[in-house]
C-alpha cells in the first residue's frame, strides 16, 4: 500500500493551516496581515494581492501601492471597515500607510486563544486524512487483499505518518505563539 495520497493530503492540510496562522497578528508587519481583505473594485470583488503590492516599512508598517490609482480609496475604505484589525489607515500620494499598533496583552491572550483554535482544526484535517486511509486499509483486509499481519503493520505506518505531521503543526504553533508573545 502506498501513503504517498495520506501524506498528500496531509501535506495539503498542513499548508492550509499555515496559510491562516500567517493571517494572525504579531507584533510584526506582515502582508499576509492583509493581502486577503476582500476590496470592491471593477464592478466585484477581489483580494487585496490581485489589487496592489504589498511591502513591509520597518517592524510596525505596511505600505499598500496599487497597481491602479483609480481604486486606492477603495482599497482604503475596506482597510478601514475591517475593525478586527485595529489598523491605522492613510493615503500618503500613491501609497497606503497602514501603522500596526503594538498588541496590548490581552488582544495577546485572544489570539493565543484562536491560535490553539485553528491548531485544533489543522489537527481534525490530519485526522480525517488518516481515518480515510484506516478506511482503506480496513476494506482491503475484509476484501482479503491483506492479511493480518500487513494490515496491523499498515497500520502503524500510518500513524507514524500521523504523528510526524501532528509534530508539524505542534512546531508551527509552538513558534506562532512565541511570535505572539514577543514584545
């Protein structure tokens, strides 16, 4: 049996995961911060990145340059409605200034409490990637494929493959959260 499909799926789901943890605050600047905000321009609507480069300006700054003048009031209209941000927002000429406030302690605490959330969820992804191939490996052995022995140690492959990437995703959080917790 191959694991390449679970470790695909797995794989997959790590980066998922990733990808959202890269959209919670730190104390940093970070266009992943906001390169997903949703902003109305030609007539639908699309994310910040189709509209505009996204730059770091020291530790507390983004600047927003889009590719098209024409919107920069769109785009700063939708900059400042997403209060979950707590941005200050301004046009400088043909920039966007976008100043990240230091995180109090608390605003800390509730993204911890979010960070262990999406960690969680990231954990349940790899658990179903891993129930599908028990599934597979189950079905196998009624059908007599397998037999005793190389569905047991099937088996344990698989949840060393489980571990190694639950492992991941504890690194990755065990890193978010000391990110978060730098002053």
């Amino acid at each position: 049996m191959q694991f390449n499909e679970v470790r695909e799926k797995m794989s997959k789901a790590l980066e998922a995961l990733l990808n959202d943890l890269n959209t919670l605050r730190t104390g940093q600047a970070n266009p992943a911060l906001i390169e997903r905000i949703m902003v109305e321009a030609y007539e639908t609507r699309m994310s910040l990145l189709e509209l505009a480069t996204i730059t770091t300006d020291g530790p507390a700054q983004l600047l927003v340059t889009p590719f098209d003048q024409t919107i920069l009031k769109n785009i700063e209209k939708s900059l400042t409605m997403d209060r979950n941000l707590g941005f200050s927002v301004s046009i400088d000429g043909s920039v966007i200034r976008i100043q990240i406030p230091p995180l109090s302690e608390e605003r800390r605490q509730e993204f911890i409490k979010i960070l262990h959330q999406k960690l969680e969820a990231g954990r349940v992804m790899i658990r179903q990637a891993r129930h599908e191939a028990m599934e597979n490996i189950q079905h196998a052995f009624n059908d007599k494929d397998l037999g005793e022995d190389e569905k047991f140690r099937f088996e344990e492959q698989l949840q060393k493959i489980t571990d190694e990437f639950n492992s991941k995703i504890d690194e990755m959080g065990s890193r978010k959260e000391t990110e978060l917790l730098a002053i």
